[in-house]
C-alpha cells in the first residue's frame, strides 16, 4: 500500500501545523501548533467564537489584554489537541522594544498557567530583531522558552545560536517572493530555491556546530519547497499544503540529516556587526520589515474588532 507524503515525512521530520483551526489540527494530528497575528486574526473570526470574543472584550481592561487573553484562549484550546509545543507571539509592536517583549511575554505565560497550561509546553515567538534576540536570550534563562521569527538570513540565525534560543522559524517562501519579483524568469526549482538553501545553510551550521536550537522551516508556497527539507528537525505546514501531503505519494528521502559536532562555535555577534550585516543584506532587511508590517496590519484589524465588541 502507498503511504502518503506527509505520513512519510512524518517518520523523519517533526511536523508542525501553520494555523490556529481546530478542525485541521484534529484531522492532521500534528506534534506542534504555530499561530501568529494573522492565524490568531482568521481563527478568532470564525462565527463559533465571536460569543467568547465579546465576552473578552468586555471583561478586558484594554485592548492590550484582551489581545493577549484571546491568543491564550486559543492556544489553550490547541494545547489540547497537540503533544508538544504551542507557538503564541507577543505583539508586533514591540519588534523594537526589548523591556516590553519581556514584560509581555511573561504575561503570556502567566495567563497559559492559569488555564493549567504549564511553560514546558508554550514557545513565545517574536521577531527575530535585535531586540527580539536579547529578550529570547533572557527569557530563556528564566525557564520560558522562545521561538524566533521572520527569519530571512544567517546573520538572525547565527545570533539566536548565540543566545541559545529554543527554536527558529526560518522563512522559505517569503524568501523566494523577493527573488522572483526580481528575476521572474529564473529557475527557482529544487535546490536553486533560496528560500530552501537559506534553511540549509542554518541546519548544517547548527548541527555542524553543536548548537541545541531546534531549526524549523516555515513560510511554505508549494510542497516541493518541503519535500526539499525533509529530514530538517521541524517543517510548519499550513492546512492547504498538509492536505496536499497527504493526498499524494511517493517515495520521500530525507535531505537533511545531522551530524555531530565538528567545530566549535564562532564567536557571538555584538549588536554593531549584526545590525551592519542585516543592512547589507537587502532581501532579509525588506523582509523583516515587511513582516512586522504585515503581522501588525492584521494586528489592529483584530483591535478594531474588539474594540467594536466593547462598545456592542
């Protein structure tokens, strides 16, 4: 009998779910769960939650709060359904400010614990500035484990190393968006994908170099783009290309595998050489911003909808 591509990768690769839908969670019975701002948007306007959303909104003393109560509330519910880890982002608006990340994130947590979800099992994701990095690095210490996003280059990913952070979200497709507005006609299939050899690139540093962080790709526009990773530590799949997966099939080789430490770990960028090399490398500066954009657009639509449940 032929096994689906996705229960194949399943065998060799962490699978993780890119949504915040219950029903798709249920039915693909992913290890993990990420959600960012824009899941968070889509999953609280289904028709089932608006009740729930307007009694938060109501009981809230701020937006801020409310915000936070309505990822937790979802998280909680994923939490639920999923072995392992919950993705769940501070706010966008702090990209740049490493006290409030803390102070945000910590609220976070403490609002997963009053609903028995304990710290083991949250990741806090924020974006992978150099603000975000320090904050993850001293969260870490506390015992609260982070996940670092919109990842679009090595530079990020060689500082989250440093900092010992739990995870990283490197982004693919966000990735080959940029190349192909460039240069629609070039061959971007298998290993030409940039998206693909930038997740590479991290993984063999990573694992050439004993660092513990789990690498894990998101950002996906097509399967191949996963397949090209199968054997990567953790792959965030969104429902369409899960259903995708698993409706077709094949034989799957892994295309990463570990290997042991060989060498030992370059020295830690300071803040002077990492925000240089990120001004260097224009795709992952237009990137990075482009993504905090993105996340707070969406962001303020869901305060506005709170807001005008307040009033209701």
């Amino acid at each position: 009998m032929a096994h689906s591509l996705l229960s194949q990768l399943k065998q060799m690769t962490t699978v993780v779910a890119d949504t915040g839908d219950l029903e798709t969670i249920r039915r693909f019975t992913p290890q993990d769960a990420t959600t960012n701002p824009s899941l968070i948007l889509q999953a609280a306007q289904q028709p089932e939650r608006r009740e729930r959303l307007a009694e938060i909104a109501r009981d809230s003393t701020d937006i801020d709060a409310a915000l936070d109560r309505v990822a937790v509330d979802i998280g909680t519910e994923i939490s639920a359904l999923v072995p392992g880890y919950v993705s769940t982002e501070v706010s966008a608006r702090l990209s740049f400010d490493k006290e409030a990340t803390l102070a945000r994130a910590r609220s976070l947590i403490e609002r997963y614990a009053r609903q028995g979800v304990g710290p083991e099992r949250i990741l806090i994701k924020m974006a992978s500035t150099w603000e975000g990095i320090q904050a993850a690095e001293q969260l870490e210490r506390e015992g609260i484990r982070t996940n670092l996003t919109l990842m679009f280059n090595f530079t990020q990913a060689q500082a989250c190393a440093d900092a010992g952070v739990t995870l990283v979200s490197p982004f693919v497709g966000r990735i080959l968006d940029w190349h192909k507005q460039r240069d629609p006609q070039a061959d971007f299939s298998g290993a030409r994908d940039p998206g693909v050899a930038s997740v590479k690139q991290i993984y063999e540093h990573y694992k050439g170099h004993g660092y513990r962080t789990i690498v894990m790709g998101a950002s996906f526009r097509n399967t191949g783009e996963i397949l090209a990773l199968a054997g990567c530590d953790r792959l965030t799949i969104s429902p369409a290309l899960l259903e995708e997966l698993d409706t077709e099939t094949g034989q799957l080789e892994a295309q990463l595998r570990p290997t042991g430490a060989a060498e030992s770990a370059p020295e830690p960028l300071d803040q002077a050489t990492f925000r240089w090399q990120m001004n260097e490398d224009e795709m992952a500066n237009d990137k990075l911003a482009e993504g905090i954009r993105k996340f707070m657009a969406d962001q303020r639509r869901l305060e506005d909808l709170l807001s005008e449940l307040r009033r209701a």
